[in-house]
C-alpha cells in the first residue's frame, strides 16, 4: 500500500480515532464495548468515536492524501501534524505512535478539539515550546496543551515538512500542494 494514498490515510485515520479512546475514561478500549456506546450515538464525533453501520461493521472515511507538518528542533518525531485527518492538526505523531512513551505522554500530544478551517482555507498555528514542554494553539484554540515530549533535543533547526514529489517538473499529489506563508520565531 503507497503510504499516501486514501487507503494509507484511512488506515492511519482508524489508528488516530482508536487512540483517542484513552481520553474518555468512560468507555472501555473493548470493541464489543465501543461498538455498542458508538452504535447507541450514532454518529461519529470530533473526539473520535468509532462508529458501526446497521450490519454491525465500523464505517471509516477517505480523507484528502495531504500530510505536512513543523518539526521542532530538527527532529522528526516531534513533528507539529497539518493534514486533513478527522482528529485535527497539532498531533505529535512521533510520540503517540511509540508505544514505549507513557500513556499520559501519547494521550497529551493528541490534539483536545479539531480547530481545522474547512479544506482550501488557511491555518494559523502559534507552536510554543518551553524545555520539553509543546503547546499548539491553531485558529486562537489551543488543541495540544503542556505535553511533555520526552528526548526532545535541546537545540535544533524548525523543519517545514510535506510529502510530495515532482514528475516531469510537476509537483504530483495533495500534499505537494501544502504551502507556509507568515512564519514567525520568536526566542522565549
């Protein structure tokens, strides 16, 4: 499976929307669980509920194949997300994909609301960090706050990340489409 593609992303869109069950302490991570509370909804929410259809089966969605981000201190694994996923931009998914890191560290670096403008439209993001400590704040909302990103270098460059390519001199795909205007560093 090409990691960009609708496919890759509806995967990956499945893993996100599971991982924000650790923010509910309501709901058990059991499926027969999950399935009964998202069936009794009906719907699938921002915090990520999985829901089923009428024949017992999750109902999952494409979403556009665009994947940038801002990495802190020239490393990869703490990369700020901007793509157009359902759980919202500002995940760190570096750090909530290792299974290694904490539960309360994996759950911090999931965004708390998606404050995603409609596709086409411009972001704003204000990405503070403080030590090891990330805050997002995107469109004036802040969706990541106080996480801990353990092993975060102490120095490092900022990273502008996009998946994309050229064909013949053509950028190809949705994420080679991803632009950056208005970047501001402030020293704290």
């Amino acid at each position: 499976m090409n990691a960009h593609s609708a496919d890759a992303d509806t995967a990956a869109t499945y893993e996100v929307l599971k991982a924000q069950l650790d923010r509910y302490p309501d709901l058990e991570n059991d499926m027969e669980k999950l399935s009964a509370f998202s069936a009794f909804n009906n719907n699938v929410d921002f915090a990520g509920r999985i829901i089923m259809d009428e024949n017992g089966k999750e109902i999952t969605m494409v979403v556009p194949d665009s994947d940038s981000g801002i990495l802190l201190r020239g490393n990869s694994k703490s990369q700020v997300n901007i793509w157009c996923w359902p759980v919202g931009c500002g995940e760190v998914y570096g750090y909530r994909m290792d299974e290694k890191m904490p539960a309360d560290v994996r759950r911090a670096v999931t965004p708390k609301t998606n404050a995603d403008h409609n596709i086409g439209e411009w972001n704003t993001f204000k990405i503070t960090v403080k030590g090891n400590v990330l805050n997002v704040e995107e469109n004036g909302i802040l969706v990541i706050e106080n996480a801990t990103l353990p092993g975060l270098p102490d120095l490092g460059s900022i990273g502008l990340q996009h998946h994309g390519s050229q064909e013949n001199g053509v950028w190809t795909g949705p994420p080679a489409l991803v632009q950056f205007r208005n970047i501001f560093v402030k020293e704290l």
